[in-house]
C-alpha cells in the first residue's frame, strides 16, 4: 500500500491520503460507544418477567418465619407439617427449602437484590405500596400520582412494553398475563394492542389447542374463592401454552396467590404459593432452554409490585400505613447478567429501574424517550 503510493504523482498522492484518512474516520466512527451502544452487544433476544404479588422479602432471603409458623400468628393448622416442609435451622437452608430455583438457580448464576440485612436495599417511590400502583411504576418506569388506587381502570401510561412494540425496529409478539383482573387495564389493552388476559377472563386470543380449551373451562367452571383472580396455577398454565404456541418475543406473567392468602393470614397457604411461584418460574426457564429460538439468549426478571409489614402481626399488610411494605426484591438471570449472585453492601434500587433494565437487555434506551424513568441497573446488564 504505501509503496503504490510513493509511486503516485503529488496530487494523486494528497487525493490517496485524503480518502485514506476518510476512510479510517469512517472505521474509527464504526467502533465508537455511540455505535456500540445502537447496535447493542447484547446477547437477550427474548423476556420472560414474572411478579408475584406483595411477597415479603423477608421468606425471598430468609424463608420461613418462625413467629408466624403457628395458630395464632398465622393461621396453621398443622404446625408440626408446616415445619417438616419449611423449617431448616438457618436462613440459607430455609430460603432454599422455600424457593429452590431461585437459591440454587438464580442465585447462582444471576443476581438477586433486597436482602436488607445485608445492606442491599430495593424499594417502590410511590409511596402507597398497594398492587396497581407498584405495576404501573414497575412497567412504566416512574410513579404517577395518578395511578393512587386499585380500580380497575386503563394505564393513562405507556408500559415499557407498550413502548417496545411500537419500535420500529422491535419484531416479534408480546404477551401478559395475569391472575388478578386489574393487571389487564395496567397494560391499556385497548390502546397498546398488545395480548393481555388476566382474572376469570377466558384468553381467546390465539387458536385454541386442548389445554388451552381446558383452561378456559375451568376459569368459566370451577368455584371463586376471591372475586378479582383465580388460583395461579390458571394464568400460569395459560401463559405456558402461550409461551410454546406463539413464541413471543416477551412473556409477562403476574401471578397473585401471595397476596391474597397473606391478607387473610393463612401463613401455609403463603408459603405453599411462594413454593409454587418458584416451582413456576423453573418451570418456565426449562421450558425456554428447551426451545431453540429461546436456547441462551432469554432473560428471566423476578420481582413483586410491593412488600409486606413485619412479623409477627404486619405480615398481613401492606399499603401506606404499613411503611415497611416499601421494601421489595428483585432478581434476574440470563445470558447478559454476570454471575455476581446475592449481592450484599451496594446502592439501593427503585422499583422504577426495572423497565428500563428490561428495554436495555433488548438494547433499547427507554431513559432517552422517558426521561423521568428511572435508570437502568448496570451490574445486570453487559459491560
Ligand atoms: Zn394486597
């Protein structure tokens, strides 16, 4: 190269070095962070986002509570089972006997934030720490005073999801399910387009295969402990066959026994739901690994829409006058997130962080659109 250029007369030769140097900008330009960043080394292609509602941080890092596994605090028939099933001696060996996959899968190979007494704090800005509002600041990325009680009403915002789809670059399906009838209208169905079921709602929106057809029958037919959802196992198993039908792009499930057995005290039943969630999730990153479009390159997000009071006699609570139901916790496995584990000693997170964690993981910039989202969680996301 250089020596053809000795042989170019003066002018070829200044001509030679201008697009010499035009072209090694142009390189230069290519490899930038600005480029980087637009082209996104990420290697997530696809979402799988389960919440479970209003469970304490406290059995997540702690397991089973010893002042509330009884009759009196929270409501056990059958002390001595109870124990047998969730009662180890230490905190580790509970929480692992209490939520399997989350300790020795999760844990091990991504990363989980909230553990208080290990000064790693994770909280929700809203300031009212009941469902509707902790979805919409979980999805939508800020708090909006708007959104200040349970009705079931449409999003007046934009879902990080909502705000996904409608990328130009974004392909692919999305789909929400939920247990509890309100987190439909979290995701404006009506605006966003995008698939959203939840409560007793039978979901007619894809074809119909056996267990799917079944499924809805048994929303339509089996008897309604509360009103607002059924059991989790319903939305669970209809999400799961939405997962293996249509291959969405992104999977959001809600599921919501957590809350309502906590609310009426029956510490068991809270226990056997958080086992089951955990059951749900494994299930759920089985079912991914298995698929080779999902095969290393899907996230999984955890994480509840607020917490609970303490025990022995707040567990049951949450809300504005419960203040320690602020505190959340959250966890996150996959292809981008360093195997960093339980993390301990590190800067509080908000609530507010996780949907634009989420667009990152796509290698979208939802910050830049959504100003007062708040800001990506960097130690999850690739350096
Ligand atoms: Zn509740």
């Amino acid at each position: 190269m250089v020596g053809f250029a000795y042989q170019l007369s003066g002018g070829m030769a200044v001509e030679f070095a201008r697009r010499l140097i035009l072209m090694l900008l142009a390189i230069i330009a290519a490899s930038s962070p600005t480029f980087a960043q637009a082209s996104a080394e990420h290697k997530t292609q696809h979402i799988i986002f389960v919440m479970t509602d209003g469970l304490r941080w406290q059995e997540v890092f702690s397991g089973a509570e010893a002042s509330i596994m009884n009759k009196k605090n929270g409501k056990v028939a059958n002390e001595a089972a109870l124990k047998k099933t969730y009662w180890r001696e230490t905190p580790e060996a509970r929480r692992e006997a209490l939520m399997p996959f989350l300790w020795t899968v999760m844990a091990k190979q991504g990363q989980v934030f909230g553990n208080r007494d290990k000064g790693s704090d994770a909280f929700v800005t809203n300031g009212l720490f009941f469902s509707y509002p902790g979805y919409s600041e979980t999805l939508c990325g800020f708090a909006d005073p708007r959104i200040h009680t349970n009705d079931k009403v449409p999003n007046p915002n934009v879902t990080v999801l909502e705000w996904l789809k409608n990328r130009p670059s974004f392909q692919g399906e999305i789909g929400a399910f939920g247990a509890w009838d309100v987190i439909a209208s979290v995701f404006n169905p009506e605006r966003s387009k995008l698939t959203a079921n939840a409560g007793w709602d039978p979901f007619t929106a894809m074809t119909p295969t056996p267990n799917l057809t079944m499924l809805n029958k048994l929303k339509a037919e089996t008897p309604r402990v509360w009103d607002d959802e059924p059991f989790d196992a319903i939305p669970f198993y209809t999400a799961m066959e939405y997962l293996k039908e249509k291959k969405p792009r992104i999977l959001y499930l809600s599921l919501g026994e957590t809350d309502d057995w906590a609310h009426e005290g029956k510490y068991a039943e809270y226990l056997d739901a958080t086992h089951r969630v955990d059951a749900y999730l494994q299930a759920l990153w089985e079912q991914v690994q298995s698929m080779p479009d999902y095969r290393g390159n899907t996230t999984l997000i955890f994480s509840p829409d607020h917490g609970r009071g303490k025990a022995p006699h707040k567990w049951k609570d949450h809300g504005q006058r419960v203040p320690d139901s602020k505190y959340i916790w959250m966890a996150f496995l996959g292809p981008d997130t360093p195997r960093m584990g339980e993390r301990s000693n590190i800067q509080p997170l908000t609530q507010s962080q996780i949907a634009a964690t989420l667009a990152a993981f796509l290698g979208e910039d939802y910050v830049a659109d959504v100003p007062k989202s708040g800001k990506p969680i960097a130690d999850v996301l690739p350096h």
